[in-house]
C-alpha cells in the first residue's frame, strides 16, 4: 500500500472517532470492552487510564501510534485486513493502524485471547 491522499486522511482522523466502532463490533459478538482493552494495551502499551485520556484529547491516529510502545510480537499479527495482508503493507503507520484493526477483528470473531495476544 502506497501513501496517499486516504492513508493521510486516516492518520489524521481522532482515535476517538473510530474507538466506539471497534467497541460496537466487539459487543455485537459477545465480547467485552475490557477485553478490548486489553488487546489494545497488548498493542500499544496503553492501559486504560492512558486510553481514556487519549479518547478525551480527540489524539489522532499519527499521535496514538507515536507515542505507543508496540508490543514485541507485534510480527507475528499476520493475515488479511481491508483486502490487504498486514504483514506486507509498505507504510508503518498504516501497517499499525491495521494491525489494530486484524486485532480487533479477531476479537470479534470469537478468536481466544491467548491466540490474540500471540503468547
């Protein structure tokens, strides 16, 4: 994936703005808020009080992944996201916020957190 025009219109966009539909599509399928947060403090070294005030802040997604401490395994989150495997997008910051995406997706999905978390 390429930089573009899209790519820098999503890195713009507050974290805030896509937060509630990552927590939408976890309910829908019986899963937790908790443990959404848990797979993005996996990600990103964020807890939930971090979370919470870059939530408040409106923190866009160029922000949220600069200051985040990706998790070491972060290499092991491979698969098919938005019709592109994580594992070759070219862009970090894009390769990121997907990765965050195939996490959350996974959740939905009824995946165990063992095999989320990549432990």
């Amino acid at each position: 994936m390429k930089p573009g025009a899209n790519n820098e219109r999503i890195f713009k966009m507050a974290f805030a703005s896509v937060y509630p539909h990552y927590v939408t599509k976890v309910e829908k399928k019986g899963r937790t808020v908790d443990e959404l947060h848990t797979v993005i403090e996996w990600l990103t070294g964020y807890d939930e009080k971090k979370l919470k005030k870059i939530i408040a802040d409106k923190i866009d997604f160029r922000t949220f992944f600069a200051g985040a401490k990706l998790n070491p395994n972060v290499h092991l989150i491979t698969g098919v996201i938005c019709g592109h495997r994580v594992e070759d997008i070219e862009d970090p910051l894009m390769q990121q916020i997907r990765y965050l995406d195939k996490l959350v997706d996974e959740l939905a999905k009824g995946k165990k957190m063992e095999s989320i978390l990549r432990k």
